[in-house]
C-alpha cells in the first residue's frame, strides 16, 4: 500500500509538469503584460503558496470520508450525526464567503489569506483534542473558517497577475495541485493512519498549516495598485450588481448542485457506498477514492486547459462547461443505477468532471469588473458552500430512513434515494441553464 501510495503521486506530480510549462507560458507572454524577467518570480512567490494552501484546504476537506469508520465506533455517529459533522466545514466556509470578497478586493489575497489559515490551524487542534461531538463540530467549523479562502484568494491573486485569457488554465491549474490534496486524503491518509491516529494527523496538520499561512505571508509580494481604495459602504452595495445579473444567476444552479454532488460525494458519502453497495473492504474503498482523487487532479487540469485551447475556435466557456455538466450528471446516473457497481470507470469519470465550476469562476470574473472579481467569485461560491453544506447533511438525513443492516452498513436503496436527489436537483440546474441561456440571447 505504501509503495501504491508514493507511485500514484509521483505519476500525478509527474502529470502537473505540462501545467507548469503552460504557465511558463502564460507568464512568458509578453502581450499579457508580464516581463520575462519575471517569470521565475511570479510562479514561485505567487502561484505556488497559493496552490499550496488550496492542496491543504481539499485534504482538510475529504479527510472524514476516510476517518469515518474511528468517528463513528469512537462517537456512535448515525449517518445523520456524520453527515452534520462533516458539513460544519461548509457552513462556517459558506457564512464567510461574502465578507471574504470584500476583504480580498479591499486588502488583497495575500494579508487576508495569511491571517484565515491561522483559524484553520487552531480548528484543526481543536478537533484532534475534542472529547465530544460538538467539539468535533466547532473545531470542524474554524478548520472551514480558516480554509475559506484557499481558492478564492488563490483565484483573485490569478486575476491580478495573469492575462485573463489565461485564467481558465491557471483556474485549472489550481485545481489539478487541490485535487493532489484530495489524493492525499485517500490511500495515504489510510496508510498513515496504520502508524498514527487521526487526531495526531490532526495535530500535525495544525503545524502545517501555521507554516503554509508564515509562507504566504512572507512570500507573496503586494500587488501595486495605484487606484484609491473605496468605501467599505461602497464596496458593499455593489454586491447588488451581482446579485440582479442574469449571467450570474444562469451559471449559478448548475454549479451549485454540481460542486455540491461533488463534495458532498467525493468528501464523505463515496466511502459508505463503496463499502456497503460495491462490497470493497477499507483497502479497496480507499484504493478507489484514490483513483476517484486522481482522477479529480487531472480532470481539473486537462479540461482547464482545453476550455483555453477551444475558445480559440469560438467555443466560449459556458458553452463548454455545459457540455461537462451534462457529462457528469451520466457518469452519476451510471452511479446512482449501478450500471457496474464495482467498476472503476463511473467514479473515474466523475472524477473527471468535478471541478467543472472553475468555467463558471473564470467566466463571471471576465464578466465582471476587475476591481468586483473578489466579490463575484466569493458570492458564487456562498452559495456553492451552501449548498455543499445542505446536500451533504440531507444526503445523511435521507440515508438514515432506513435502518442499519446486520453488518452496520446502510441498505442500497438509502443510497439510491439519497444519491438519486442530487442527481434530480442537477438535472433541474441544467435545464434551467439551457433556458436562461435562450433568455439571455434575446436581451443581447
């Protein structure tokens, strides 16, 4: 398991090389703006650390669907108890999106960011000593807290230093090294947890974490900004140019449900199913969240970068994504009916296709004004988080109807209804999509 361990991450480092090389590129361009000088300084003081601090917010993020099995012996969690824990995490993430876009347009990425990682740190201490659930909850909730602006920094820092051109590669980018989090938490994470328990994992990435936010702070060079700064009343009131867009409000439903589907999935609900409905034992479950991981980090690559190339053809981002969307919502279907319940492909293409609202992120911050990008993308993603937030419990609230089985597992048809309600919800986001589509047609 070890040796699978290291060979799978070694192959998947080895596949974010092309995106590193795309993004020599894109800072190399000298009609985006940016000197080739500096090129080794942009990647190394301004993408790395941010990418950093998104791997470690998607481990925090999908390490219960691991740890689940010690929290529930140790805890006696129902699925209902789990599924409220895990999601304390999108509940504190989705509460501060809002004032998250405001503080990044006011005092930018790199002091807010910085100063929110420390919350995470001493959520993380926290939960690794909590002796009760709503321990476990609040430190749940400050780990949240802490990581709610791992992205959305990292994308408004994409903004400021990257052609916008280019941003559904960089978008991309960001997403394949979070994706390497997610890898992290599957297999790895189970290999440690042979030699440590999970509160001392807890504890050690607590350290991490203050070093992650000594990194970014020291690191990150200020991006000059020569324009006054605006009233915070200001800045506020035009968050209502956001929330009166049609644009904004067509891309929305699909990508909440769909990143919803995906979290709520990817993070807690894939492990259960795997177990109770493909019959795998904790290595196989956690073999194939591996693959489901991997499959994440390269999906966020690749397709990022083809939404780049293919606009160079005419075909815009939200036509793209919508042809993604509607990709995953199948690989789900083949999920929720059991086409092949224990093949890889369903999950490997799920995977695949996650991440697909880094099209809507880089869409709305074009859409918008430069100086409103913070609060656009952090509004979508109050409402993504939200969302994760509801699915995530609910899918536990409909598990829980039916009663544990002899074994302790849950029955498959709690999994159907529950996994089946996500895929309605999208189907409906997407139909929506197309029609909102038409809409704004005819007012262009």
């Amino acid at each position: 398991m070890l040796a699978l361990t290291f060979t799978t991450l070694a192959n998947q480092a080895a596949r974010l090389r092309p995106a590193l090389r795309k993004l020599r590129a894109v800072v190399d361009d000298p009609s985006a703006g940016q000197p080739r000088e500096s090129l080794a300084k942009v990647i190394t003081l301004v993408f790395v650390p941010f990418a950093i601090g998104y791997y470690l917010s998607y481990f925090f993020r999908c390490t219960n669907a691991i740890i689940a099995p010690q929290l529930t012996s140790e805890f006696g969690l129902d699925a209902g108890d789990l599924g409220l824990l895990t999601a304390m995490y999108f509940l504190t993430f989705a509460a501060f999106q809002l004032p998250l876009g405001v503080l990044l347009d006011r005092y930018g990425p790199r002091r807010v960011q910085s100063l929110l990682l420390l919350f995470a740190a001493a959520g993380a201490i926290l939960f690794a000593s909590g002796q009760t659930i709503e321990a476990l909850a609040l430190g749940r909730g400050l780990i949240g807290l802490g990581v709610a602006g791992c992205l959305m920094a990292s994308l408004k820092a994409g903004t400021m230093w990257f052609d916008q051109r280019h941003w559904p590669t960089v978008n991309g980018c960001y997403l394949a090294i979070g994706g390497l989090g997610a890898v992290s938490a599957t297999a790895p994470l189970e290999t440690a947890l042979g030699f440590i328990d999970w509160r001392t994992v807890f504890l050690i990435l607590a350290g991490v974490t203050v070093a992650i936010a000594a990194l970014i702070f020291v690191t990150v060079p200020e991006h000059r900004n020569d324009a006054p700064v605006p009233k915070l009343g200001k800045q506020i009131r035009e968050l209502g140019q956001i929330f009166v867009n049609l644009g904004f409000w067509r891309c929305a439903p699909l990508t909440i449900t769909s990143m919803a589907a995906n979290m709520s999935i990817q993070g807690l609900w894939a492990g259960p199913w795997l177990k109770d409905v493909a019959g795998f034992g904790r290595d196989g479950v956690a073999e194939t969240l591996l693959v489901l991981a991997l499959a994440l980090a390269g999906g966020s690559l690749v397709l990022g970068v083809l939404a780049s190339w293919l606009e160079g053809f005419g075909i815009s981002l939200l036509t793209f994504f919508g042809i993604c969307a509607g990709i995953f919502i199948s690989f789900q279907a083949a999920i929720v009916f059991e086409l092949m319940p224990r093949a890889l492909w369903p999950w490997v293409g799920f995977g695949l296709f996650s991440n697909i609202a880094m099209f809507t992120f880089a869409y709305i911050t074009r859409y918008f004004p430069k100086e409103l990008s913070g609060r656009a993308i952090t509004s979508m993603n109050t409402f993504i988080f939200t969302g994760v937030f509801l699915m995530q419990y609910l899918m536990g609230e409909v598990i829980d109807l039916w009663p544990v089985d002899a074994s302790g597992g849950y029955h498959r048809e709690a999994y159907f209804a529950a996994f089946g309600v996500v895929l309605i919800a999208q189907i409906i986001s997407f139909i929506w999509f197309l029609l909102a589509g038409r809409l704004q047609n005819r007012r262009a």
